[in-house]
C-alpha cells in the first residue's frame, strides 16, 4: 500500500496554484513516472490533498497514470463534520486498488462529498460549509458592524434573517445563520468532548493584550457548547487571522455586549472589555483530540508549542482516514 500526501502549497486556494509548475509537485510527478514502470505495483494507494488538487494538472496526470496501470478509483471531499466532529478540515482524498471489480459505490467521473454508507439527505452540504469556515474573515467588509435585533445574544436567531444585512465582529447575516445551523446539528459533537480541564497550565494558551486589540474583530470565536471550529494551520498560535478558532472560556459572557459600539471606547476600555471573554487559543491536546489521535498519543518533550502546532496544521484527521482505508480493504 502507498499513502500519498503531496505538498500541498502548489494547489491551495490562497497560495499562487503553481500547480505542476511549482517545484514541489516535482516529487510526485517523479511517482507518476515511475510508477507504470514497477515490476510490482502496489495493491492499494491512498491520496489526500487540500481542496483545489481536484481541478489541477496533476490530478489529471494522476488519474491518467492510475488508469494505465490498472487502478480502480474513488474520489471524495470529505471533512471530519461528517463523522460528526465539531472540526471543519475539507480535504481532497482518492483511494485506488489494482486490477481489481470497481468499488461498489464507484461513481465515475463524480467526487463524493460524504462516505459510501451515509444517507446524502441526513448531512448538510458538507463542502459549501466547510469552504466558507476555512476562509478568513479579513476578506470581509471593513465597515462598522452592529447586532442585528433578530439575533439573540447566545446567536440563535428569533427568525429568518434579511439579506445583506450585517452583524456585529464583522460577520454577515449569512455566517451567523451559517454557524447558529451547525451549532444546532445534533448530528456533531459538541467541543467540550473534545477539551482538557481549565487549569494554570491553560493560561499559556490565552490571547495576548496586543492580539486582542488587532484581531478582535477577526477571531472565529466558539465556546464550549459549539459544534463547530474551523481549520487549524500550521501558523495557528503564532498567526491569528485565518488560522484557526479561538475558544471563550468565559461561558456566561455574551459576546454582543462585549463588541457592541467597543469600536468607540479607549484602548484601555476595549482591552477591558475583549479580556472578559477569557479567550485562549485551543492546546495541541485538544487539536489532536479533534483530529482523533488516542490518548495516549504525545509530543517527545523537547518539542516546542509551536511546533506542536505546525506538526498537527499539516495533519490528517484520523477517523477520516480509517473508514477510508476501511473502504479501501474491503
């Protein structure tokens, strides 16, 4: 068996898309070449890559060398949601067996979005929601923002939202709904599974005054009782913007009266104001957790935090890739 994770940087969606171009790919075009030239293929391979591989040139050249060789092939956009985690990772996955009947739930030209034994009508468009949790608040509008009168502190919605309307930390009407909707899939897990015991070891993990002053209104910002997070980087802990949520520890705070007009008080008055939320980035443990590696999993002790958090940015999650290779074997 082959498992395959091409650098990713020549297909991500905001980097350049250098595609076959770029001279990281020159690895795995090095593996297309080779591979019809084996004296024994392999028997089973798996591939995972970020979302936007599905439309480059060298997934096209994949796909030709799989054929050539007499691999059967499935392809999937799938993410941990759909397992019901809380964690949003949309990821390009292709699984591959040689000479071999096709795989019973063989779509042909098609790339799922959900695993072969779910029930399409039971999960929400899994790649719309995760496309839009992985991209990062600052391309949204600059201009003031405040709580629209339909929507509760806790962020559920009394009723239907209008358009175009926008909403406090820079959120428009259609993210609030979007995230009140995942917070409400019973179907996902809520993230308090997924945490460690608050304790002094925590406080590492808290925002610092100068991130909460310029990023405040950037911050994907869950509590415990979310189903949802999105995509942690490898910059995460060490970037702000994009890289990932930030978790309020400070539960019964609501975070309408701690945004709403702080654009017009002091700095020492809005820094007040930010650190009642008691906002912490989420630890390695916990990430790993969402990614599902077991309890006993740990870093060797000389690794730094933020190694951790670069380590685990260019994870897999591990569920996702387990019912894969399940599917793989059968």
């Amino acid at each position: 068996m082959i498992l395959m994770s091409p650098p990713c940087q020549p297909f991500t969606r905001i980097g350049l898309q250098g595609d076959v171009s770029d001279p990281r790919t020159k690895s795995f075009l090095y593996i297309l070449d080779i591979l019809p030239r084996l004296q024994k293929l392999p028997k089973y391979l798996l591939l995972e890559n970020v979302k936007g591989f599905e439309s480059s040139s060298a997934r096209n050249e994949l796909l030709q060398t799989l054929g050539t060789c007499g691999f059967k092939y499935q392809e999937f956009l799938l993410s941990p949601t759909c397992l019901g985690i809380p964690n949003s990772r949309l990821r390009y996955f292709l699984i591959a067996r040689l000479h071999q009947e096709p795989f019973s739930f063989q779509a042909p030209g098609q790339i799922l979005t959900r695993f072969p034994d779910q029930d399409p009508e039971d999960l929400l468009n899994e790649e719309v929601a995760d496309t839009v949790g992985e991209t990062s608040s600052s391309s949204l509008s600059s201009e003031k923002k405040n709580l629209h009168p339909n929507i509760d502190p806790d962020c559920s919605s009394k009723e239907s939202l209008p358009k175009r309307a926008f909403l406090f930390k820079l959120e428009t009407v259609e993210e609030m709904q979007r995230k009140h909707n995942q917070d409400n899939d019973s179907s996902i897990q809520m993230l308090k599974d997924f945490l460690e015991e608050e304790n002094e070891e925590m406080t590492q993990y808290f925002l610092s005054p100068k991130s909460l002053l310029r990023y405040a209104f950037l911050l994907d910002i869950v509590k415990p009782t979310c189903r949802r997070s999105t995509c942690f980087t490898k910059g995460y802990g060490h970037y702000v913007e994009g890289t990932g949520s930030v978790l309020q520890t400070a539960v019964d705070v609501q975070l309408e009266s701690v945004f709403k007009h702080i654009d017009e008080l002091p700095e020492e008055e809005k820094l007040m104001k930010l650190s009642t939320l008691k906002l912490r980035y989420f630890s390695p443990r916990e990430i790993a957790n969402l990614h599902g590696f077991p309890s006993e999993f740990g870093f060797p002790e000389k690794v730094t935090v933020k190694q951790c958090y670069r380590l685990l940015g260019n994870s897999l999650n591990v569920h996702v890739v387990a019912k894969l290779i399940s599917f793989l074997l059968e």
